[in-house]
C-alpha cells in the first residue's frame, strides 16, 4: 500500500474504531525533505474537514530542536537536526501525557523564520482523539528512540530515493542565498547524513507511503 489514497482510509478505519474517551496517536516519520510537515498538513486538514478541527490535531516532532544558546555551548550548531539535537525527553515526555488523555497539553513548534522553537503553541484538548505527529526519527531504531514506538497506534513511513532528497536538501540551501558549492556542503556535512540515518536505521512502519509525484 503506497498511495495517499490508501492512507486516508486507512486513518479513517482507525477513526471509525476510536472509543469515546480514547486517543489515537499516528506517527508520520521519515528523513528530511521527504514531505512529512506536508503529508501531515494535507491530512489533517482533510480529516478535520470531515470530522471536525475539534477531533483531529497535528503536532511537529521539530518543536522538539534544542535552542540555538544550548546548542552553541556544546558546539553542537553545525549538527542541528540531528538526533542528539533533540530534546528527546520532552518528546517522550509528550508522548506518555498524550496517552493518558490529560487534558490540556500543550506543544511546541518550530518556527522556521526566526529558527526557534515556540513553547506551548498547539494545544491539544480532550475533545482532540486523533494526533498526527510527524518527524524524522519517530521510528529510529537506536537507544531512546526506540522506547517512542510503543505510544504510536499506527505508523506511517514516507518513502522517497536517496537521489531525489539529495537535490531537495541542496534546494533548500540555494533557497536560502548560498551558491550552489555552499549548498552542497551544507547538505553534506549534516542533512544527508541524518537522511541517510533515517534510512538505514528505522524500523518498519504499519503503511509506507510514496508520494504520487515519484510514481
């Protein structure tokens, strides 16, 4: 199974089966540049349109990213997205919070412009039984990430070939005003390699999806 189609019922069969009371986690993972922020966001809006924005609520793993000061005083800055740059604990901490059904809890995310995290800006409440969280490492085969997938109902893993995210990752860099050798350095000294990580280092997911556009 691959296409979005096939995703949305399948979400939609996990839906239908949720209890009153209950609360459905669906982990989103893959490696950077491969669509998660916008699978998720095409999903949630779907879903909120049939069911209600009160039901179904997304949550991005990347309000998670240590602060830049924490990260300039252990020298970590060039290495920002990868694992270890993670407040791996908060996330977990979200997680098990999220399953109790307390109610409220609030999340962060990241805002790209200013490259900061904003404490507390999603709010996900009783009324909200479907979490979507998306992220690359949700499904990292390593000590501590691993003890995240027995919170996930359902899990979904974004397949897309190396090459491709190759030239996304170089693109985001040109987007951002470096010359194309810049670029490629960049992506080479920390995003394709976390790429790569994500790859060869997650376990299998419940539905793998591949994006219509690399059909």
């Amino acid at each position: 199974m691959t296409s979005y189609t096939e995703l949305s019922q399948r979400i939609e069969s996990i839906i239908s089966e949720t209890q009153p009371g209950g609360r459905k986690l669906i982990a989103i993972a893959g490696p950077p540049a491969s669509g998660k922020s916008t699978l998720q966001a095409q999903l949630v809006e779907n879903l909120q349109k049939q069911h209600g924005e009160n039901r179904v609520v997304g949550i991005p793993m990347d309000g998670f990213h240590l602060d830049n000061v924490q990260l300039d005083r252990s020298g970590l800055r060039p290495r920002k997205g990868a694992p270890h740059t993670f407040d791996l604990g908060g996330l977990r901490s979200l997680l098990i919070r999220l399953n109790t059904r307390e109610s409220p809890v609030y999340a962060p995310e990241f805002d790209r412009a200013s490259d900061l995290s904003r404490n507390c800006a999603i709010k996900i409440g009783s009324e909200h039984d479907v979490v979507l969280i998306e992220g690359n490492y949700l499904l990292l085969d390593e000590p501590g990430w691993q003890d995240l997938h027995q919170y996930f109902d359902f899990t979904v893993r974004i397949d897309v070939p190396m090459q491709t995210l190759k030239e996304r990752l170089v693109e985001r860099w040109l987007h951002h005003g470096l010359d194309e050798a810049a670029a490629l350095t960049r992506a080479l000294q920390n995003d394709i390699p976390n790429a790569e990580l994500v790859l060869s280092k997650s376990t299998d997911a419940d539905f793998v999806y591949r994006p219509e556009s690399l059909k």
